[in-house]
C-alpha cells in the first residue's frame, strides 16, 4: 500500500507547492491570498511546543520570550540538510527598510542549538527594530512586527510542507514586555491571517481547559462559522485531570465542539523533556499514545507525525484546488494595477519626464481642437460623450442667432414698408425679394413684440457676467441682455424731426451730416448685440477648452494649474477680441457711412422708382387691344411737385433704409470673421491655439514642477502600483513556468 507521502504525490505536482511558496516570497500574498495553514493560539497553549515537534527548532516558550512576529517555516526535500532564514519585509514598510530586510539572510547551517535559535531570533528582531524575546520595550519602540520571518528546513527526510505561525494572543500584559494595545494589535494580526478562505486555521487548544473558554476558537468562528477550514491541535494531554480524559477523547471522536477538519492532539515536551533529543522525545509521544485511555483514538490522529501528515494533506488540498484561481486573481488584479497605473499617465518626477507629459497633452488637445473645428465628430468618443465638445456646430449656431438678432432687432425703428408718407406701413427691415443674399425674410411666427428677444442664454438683464463655474470670466465679458423690438412709432415723423433740429442753409437737399446722425440712432443697439454675441463666442470656447483639457488630463491637480496658467493669457486675447469688436462698430457706426457695394444704389434707385411709381398710379391710362398703359406729361410733372420737406424725408428714408440693409449684412459679416472666428476660434493667435506644443517647451523648470510634478498622493499612489505590478508579473511569470 502506498505510503501517505507517495499518496500525496500522486494527488498534486510538489511543485504547486513550491510556487505558492515563492509567490509569498514575491509578496503576492500582501495582495492576493495563498493557500497557507496558519497556526494560531493562546501564548500558554504550547503553540511553540508544537512548532517544537514539526521543526525540531527549539522554539522559545516562556511568556517572556514570545515571538513579537509571524513565522513561516518550509519543509522541502532535498539531498542535503539545510537551515535558511531569511526576512519577508511588510508591504507597509518604506524602500529603504525593505533593503535592510531582504539583506537579513542567514544560510548554510545544518543545525541549530537552542542558544544559536535564540540569537538568530534576536538579530531578526533587531532588524525589524523591536525588543528581542527576553528583551524590555524600549521608549518609542513597536512591540511587535508586520515583518515575516522564513525559516526553510530542507534534507532528505523532510517532506515538503508550508506553515505561518503567529504571536499568541494574551489576555493580560507583561511589565516592560507588553501592553494593551498590543493586546488588541495581536488580535488584529491573527485575524489578518485567517480571514481569507484560502487558509486552513490550525486552531491550538490545550487538552486539560475547556474548549468552550478558549478564545481563539472564537475568533476561528468569526472567519470560519461552520468550521469547515479549521482544525483543532489539543497539546497537553499528559496535564488532564483523571476523569476528564473521556471529555477530551469525545473532541477528538468528533462528537463534541465538531469540526469539520477534526481534532489532531500531540504531547508536548515537558520541562524534564528539555535534554532529550527529537528521536527521544518522539518515541516518549508514541508510548504515551500506546496506553489507555489515549490508545483508543485514531493513530491518524495522534502524535507529530500524524499531524506533519494530517497538515501536508490538507495543504495539498487547498493549493490543488486554488491554484487555478489564484492564476486567475492574479492576471485580474495585474490587469487592474496596469489599468490605474495608465490612468496616472507617465512618471512626472523630473523636468523632462514632466516636459514629456504635457508634450503628449498639448499635441492631443490640438489634434481634438482640429478636429471640432472641422467638425470632424466622428474622429473621437471625446465628442459622443460630451455635446459641448462639438465646437464648430455651437459657433455656426451663435452666428446664425447672431444675424438673426441684429436683422429683426437691430433697428431701433420699423423701417417703413411704402416708399412714400402717404401709404407708411411699417416692416421689420424685409428686403425686396430680388436683393442680394437671398433669404427668409418672414420674421418667425413665435417673434417676441414690444417684450424683447433674449439674445444669450442667462436670464440676467444687464452689467457683467457672474459665472459661477467660470468666475475669471466676469471682469472681461458682457451678461446676457434682452433686446427690446423695433419702435413702432412713424419712422417719416422721426426723420422730418431730426431733419429739421439739423438743416442748414442748403437748397434742394439735405445736410450730409444728418445721415450720420440718423444711422447711429437707428443701429445704436448693435453695440450690445455684437458685444454679447461676442462674450457668448468666449463662453463658449473657454467652456471647450476647460472641457476638453479635463476630458484628456483626469489628474485634477495638473489640470487646476495648467488651467491657472494659461487662464492670463486666455483672458488677454479675450480681452482683444471685444477691443476689437468695439474698433468694429466705431468704425460701422460712428466712421463715415461708405459703401462701393453696387445694391445700395440698386435699391436707392428702386425706391425712388417706386415712389414715382406710387404718385402716378392715379394717373395711369390704358387703351387698344394690348390695354396699353400710359400717363400725360403733364401728370407726371404734377406728380412731382410735392412739396419739399416731404420729398427731402421721403429720400432720406429711402437712403436711410438702402445703407442700413448693406451696412448690417457688412457689419455681421465682419464681426463674425474677424472678431468671433480669426480671434476667437480658427486664427493663428486665437485661444485655441494657446496650448500647443511651442508653448510646452517654452515652460522653465519652476512651471514644468509646478504644473505636472506630481502630488505626494500620486507618487504615493504611483510608487504603490509600480511594486504591485512588478511582484505580480513576476508572480505571473513564475506561474507560466
């Protein structure tokens, strides 16, 4: 029959083992848990004595001397007898502790006296920085440790075996040794280490108490309600009292205080035991084991060996069947570092790394910007997640808003529809249907009257801008403002008075100097239409920039002082697109009214056609077949001496009215182009084109740090990620091996 060793061969490839071994080396187990048996227990609950048994290293055992770390020992088997101690740092542990950690090694040795154990043990606990066993605490001092120490037993006798042993938990502190946080800290610890469902609990109870009072087992249900990972160790059983034998032998039969791995129990080394060998002291465990009542229990169940056994049974166990998924945590987790780890963006620790970063930023913030101008929306998911990205369709739609504003409320004054006094009605500025730029004249049906139209979208009526998501804006671009409908009042009356508070001594004419005058009254709210227009136009390009730079740099704190910086610059060609919208409407409203376009004469002429044609219409004869039309000379000179106030008023409306519609279409023109589109959106200086590369590399090294160098949470976070992902790659390597 085959032995339990060769049994266990066969159920799982030893070297499963070794790499769950080497992934805890690589600390994979500070992020994913391994299949790991952990022995916990009270101080006084001959936890050592059992680690004793298994290592035949002679483990301290006085309270005094107690372990302020955790412990893994390793079984291998090999061709030669080997020792090797080596220390596993923390995750918490800062780079430079690690680097005086992994220096601790101590190799080569084939055995160990009690005296040269206890004085490996106190250079590891120097290296950990706390009180070596025996040792009192000293001032500022840790009592205990997050460090591992590894203890790898190897020869030709060992079997391969992997176990963590603990602190013991206490329940009262030690003069000097240990206090009441460390009470708690233990408990933390302990609980650190069973919690996860890849650990087999080695719960160890001393056979003489009751099990009920025991607290680890409490703290065992607490990670483990149905006692399917734990298994109880019963040490001390020579110390029963006669009688209660039976009460401990039902713990091990299963049928009391069950456990579904079951009860091992082992004899513990007494004080007259210290002297004897292991050979020795296992051959008194056996004899021990051979007399009733403890000879009726399970052989299986009793002695060291049975327990060495019974452990690397339950080890192969779990890391059969957790191995797949342990592969699987680890690409999963490795996937999710890499992921955060992009999501940082590059290392920013000096000034060309930093350079680099912003580099990278500025060439994709102008290839999206190109791309939104050209409205090219189909280049980027920028621009399906976020509709104020798609820059080009909000201009064209300003402008159109724009044009329509300053054609229906432009004026101050209905235009009127007649060419004459007589037949005024008036019309909001519709051209005749053949005129230049064909368009819908027809004002919409929905048209605000007297009540205004709203021409920015806030409510506010008057003064600057509060922005509150924009605050720097308010100092530099106009509140939105409701433009009051045309007057409605007789626009002939309005031109006869102002023609009279400024006639001189001119005959058959008008002063040149009244156009002017009557111009600026009728377009004079084109001022604060094309400057809200205007501050719109900004809105909306700051809106995209911040938008876009936040849409590419997800690290807030480069993004709140790249946006600082440039935020001056920005406001400064802002400040030049309004200075120039105002050099506009000097020179459209206040400049000499002049014009070489040919459809101010075409509709000058037209005009005074229609008036001639209006005065005749009563005059108007036809005859013959062909219903002729003619009028008497005499008719038409009639018609003409009116008299001269009203011709002169008549005229003036006409020229009034040609001007203004070329001027208007001109004026919006302009603005458009040269303020909202050159300055603003497509020129070479415009806002958009503030961060590009050119003004990246002209960044000193003060504004390189102060931008992209990195807060001490990123390189916190960074650093964190880097040694993650390096340890699970490695993990991942080793396990594709």
């Amino acid at each position: 029959m085959a032995s339990v060793d060769e049994q266990l061969t066969q159920l799982t490839d030893p070297s499963l083992l070794d790499k769950i071994d080497v992934l805890r080396e690589l600390n994979i187990s500070e992020y994913i848990p391994l299949p790991q048996l952990v022995v916990v227990g009270d101080q006084s609950s001959g936890k050592s004595s059992v680690l004793e048994g298994l290592t035949d290293l002679p483990f301290p055992r006085d309270n005094g001397l107690c372990t302020r770390f955790a412990t893994q020992i390793v079984f291998r088997r090999a061709e030669k007898s080997t020792i090797a101690i080596s220390i596993i740092p923390s995750r918490a542990a800062d780079s430079k502790t690690k680097e005086k950690l992994r220096a601790f090694k101590i190799d080569h040795i084939t055995s160990l006296s009690g005296e040269e154990f206890m004085q490996i043990l106190s250079k590891a606990c120097d290296a950990m920085s706390i009180p070596a066993p025996g040792q009192s605490l000293a001032t500022g001092q840790s009592t205990f440790s997050d460090d591992l120490l590894k203890i790898e037993l190897s020869g030709p006798s060992r079997q391969h075996l992997s176990v963590i042993d603990v602190p013991g938990i206490f329940r009262t502190p030690t003069s000097g040794v240990t206090t009441k946080e460390d009470m708690t800290l233990v408990r933390r610890m302990v609980k650190s280490y069973i919690k996860d469902s890849r650990i087999i609990i080695l719960a160890v109870i001393p056979a003489p108490v009751d099990i009920a009072t025991q607290e680890i087992i409490s703290m065992a249900e607490e990670v483990d309600p149905l006692g399917q990972r734990t298994l109880g160790v019963l040490t001390k059983p020579d110390l029963v009292d006669k009688g209660g034998e039976d009460l401990v032998i039902d713990l091990v039969h299963g049928t009391k205080n069950k456990l579904n791995l079951g009860y091992c129990m082992v004899r513990n080394r007494g004080q007259q035991d210290k002297a004897l060998s292991s050979a020795d002291r296992h051959e008194n465990e056996r004899l021990f084991f051979s007399t009733l009542p403890w000879s009726v229990l399970d052989k299986r169940r009793v002695g060291i060996n049975a327990l060495q056994d019974r452990l690397r049974e339950l080890l192969v166990d779990i890391t059969r069947r957790e191995f797949p998924n342990v592969k699987h945590e680890i690409d999963r987790r490795l996937s999710n570092c890499e992921q955060k780890l992009k999501t940082l963006g590059p290392a920013r620790e000096t000034n060309e790394q930093q350079r680099t970063f912003l580099l990278d930023l500025a060439t994709k913030f102008q290839e999206i910007t190109s791309h939104a101008l050209d409205a090219y929306y189909s280049r980027s998911s920028l621009f399906n997640n976020n509709s104020s990205l798609r820059l080009a369709t909000r201009i064209v739609n300003l402008n159109e808003a724009f044009s329509d504003n300053v054609w229906l409320k432009g004026h101050t004054r209905s235009f009127s529809k007649s060419t004459t006094r007589d037949n005024d009605v008036l019309v909001d500025d519709a051209p005749p249907e053949d005129e230049e730029f064909p368009e819908d004249e027809e004002p919409p049906e929905d048209d605000e009257s007297a009540a205004g139209t709203e021409i920015s979208g806030s409510t506010k009526d008057s003064g600057k801008l509060e922005d509150p998501k924009f605050p720097e804006l308010s100092d530099v671009i106009e509140a939105p403002w409701r433009c009051p409908a045309p007057l409605e009042d007789d626009i002939f009356d309005w031109i006869e008075l102002e023609y009279k508070t400024s006639r001189g001594f001119e005959l058959g004419t008008f002063d040149p100097g009244l156009l002017p005058i009557i111009f600026q009254e009728q377009s004079k709210k084109w001022d604060r239409l094309a400057i809200v227009y205007i501050s719109d136009v900004i809105q909306v390009v700051h809106s995209f920039a911040s938008e876009l730079l936040s849409a590419l740099c997800p690290d807030p704190y480069v993004q709140s002082n790249l946006w600082t910086l440039l935020t001056d610059e920005l406001l400064g060609r802002y400040e030049k697109a309004i200075d120039h919208t105002h050099f506009i409407l000097c020179v459209e409203r206040k400049g000499t009214p002049l014009t070489t376009n040919h459809y101010f004469n075409d509709n000058l002429q037209k005009a005074r056609a229609e008036r001639l044609k209006s005065a005749l219409k009563g005059q108007v004869v036809s005859f013959g077949k062909e219903h002729s039309q003619w009028v008497k000379v005499d008719a038409i000179v009639d018609s003409v001496q009116m008299g001269n106030l009203q011709h002169t008023v008549e005229d003036i409306h006409a020229i009034l009215k040609s001007y203004y519609k070329v001027a208007r279409k001109r004026f919006v023109d302009v603005v458009c182009m040269q303020a909202a589109d050159y300055l603003l959106v497509t020129g070479p200086e415009s806002p958009l084109r503030l961060f590009t590369p050119s003004f990246v590399h002209h960044l000193n090294s003060d504004n390189l740090n102060l931008i992209a160098g990195e807060d001490v949470v990123s390189k916190r976070t960074r650093s964190a990620l880097v040694h993650e992902i390096k340890c699970l790659r490695a993990g991942k390597k080793l396990l594709r091996g």
